[in-house]
C-alpha cells in the first residue's frame, strides 16, 4: 500500500495563490518605476523608436499589474485595499497628465509607484505569515523614516534646482543609515539567496546615489539607484508585515 501523502495544511492554497499574485504584481509595479525613470531622463537624448519600445513595455507592465492587483483582491480583499485604490488612483493620474506630466502629476506618478510597490510587497509578506517574534515599534518607525526618505529623493529628483543643498545631505545620512540597517539585517538571514540579494540592494542604493550626485546625475547612476531604492522600499515593506 502507498503511503498517504501529508495533508497540506488548512489555508495553504489560497495563501500560495496570494503570494503568487502579490509576486507578480510587485514585479510589474517594479518595471513600470524603472521605465517610467529611463523615459523621464532619456527622453532628450533617446531615439523616436527607442523611446516607443520603452513606452510599450511600460504600458505592458502598467496594464498587467492591474490584473495583478484585480486577482490579489480577488484573493484576499481585506488585505489589499490599499493596492486597489492606489491602482485605481495610478490609473487615473495617468489618463490625466499624459505622456509629459507636469511636475506635480510626476510627483504623484513617483509616490504612488512606490507605495504601491510598498503594498504589494506587503501582502506578500503577511502571504508568507507573520514572525514568531514581532517588532512593531520598531517596524513602524523604520516604516515612517522610508517615507521621509522617499520624500526628500521626490523633491531632489523633481523640484531642487541645485543639487547640493541640506534636503540632499540629509537624504544622504538617512539613506546610509538605512542601508546600513538592511545589510545588518541581511547578515541575519540564514538563507543565502535572500541575505546576497539584500545585502546587494542595501550597498547598491547608496552607492548609485552616490554616483549619481558627484558625476552630475548620469543616465545609468540613476536609473540604478531608483531601482535599488524601490527594491529596498519593497524589502522594508516585505518585513514590516512579517515583523510588525
């Protein structure tokens, strides 16, 4: 006689479903932040047909994270309301402002791109079950301090006339304490595909900010240090929910 298989554990399936739509959809969130960057700032100095091949894969991305986020809520409503109403609200902003938004639609377009790479990662995590030992206190202000991050990166990004001033050094400091938290994180984890990966972001951010500001913004530095930072935003997210 064959031995019987061993039950899967009650709830297993729909959190395996959660956690693949949460994936998919942070990953597509995550494209459209890296394109909508290389056309923003290549859009000078890319060609016609380049920049068609960079607006159809961002457009691509964009309307299938909204089937993403459609299956996410079919899954588990309670805990994506948030990637429905920001996808919702991306939705619209993009119909509004057009292919050149003005700065403040951009600013938009940024902030919501993040929080919902945020949210995305999010559910992902508590897909994934919440830590014996939380740290809610702490998740919460490591939480509020990527908002104030994420917010002085938006205002250098789209509105400092000149780049050295106050807003960057203190992006810089906050910046580098935030990476370093993520990597001594990183070295915690036992799992080494994930300890490399964060220790990866957690480096890169910094240093392609870093770049990005002494060799007057290339093209390359910045689009490296959006992305590490929406991935270290996604990381942070990811263990807010396990954690906190």
């Amino acid at each position: 006689m064959r031995a019987a298989a061993p039950e899967r554990p009650r709830g297993a399936a729909p959190e395996a479903r959660i956690a693949k739509a949460a994936w998919a959809g942070l990953i597509l969130v995550l494209t459209v932040i890296v394109f909508s960057v290389v056309i923003r700032l290549g859009a000078d100095s890319a060609s016609a047909g380049l920049m068609l091949a960079l607006r159809g894969v961002h457009r691509i991305s964009a309307s299938a994270e909204v089937l993403a986020a459609i299956a996410l809520v079919w899954f588990a409503w309670q805990r994506s309301l948030l990637v429905a109403a920001l996808t919702i609200f991306l939705s619209v902003l993009g119909i509004l402002a057009g292919q050149n938004p003005p700065p403040l639609a951009a600013l938009g377009n940024l902030f919501g791109g993040l929080a919902l790479a945020a949210a995305f990662a999010w559910a992902l995590g508590r897909a994934h079950g919440r830590a014996p030992q939380g740290r809610t206190r702490l998740g919460h202000a490591v939480a509020g301090i990527f908002v104030v991050q994420c917010a002085l990166g938006a205002w250098l990004s789209l509105f400092a006339e000149e780049i050295w001033s106050l807003a960057l050094l203190a992006h810089a400091v906050i910046g580098l304490a935030l990476a370093a938290g993520a990597a001594w994180l990183a070295l915690r984890l036992a799992r080494a595909p994930q300890r490399f990966a964060l220790l990866g972001v957690a480096l890169a951010a910094p240093a392609a900010g870093a770049a990005s500001a002494l060799f007057g913004q290339p093209l390359a530095a910045s689009i490296a240090h959006a992305a590490a930072a929406a991935l270290l935003v996604a990381a942070a997210a990811y263990a807010h929910a396990r954690l906190a």
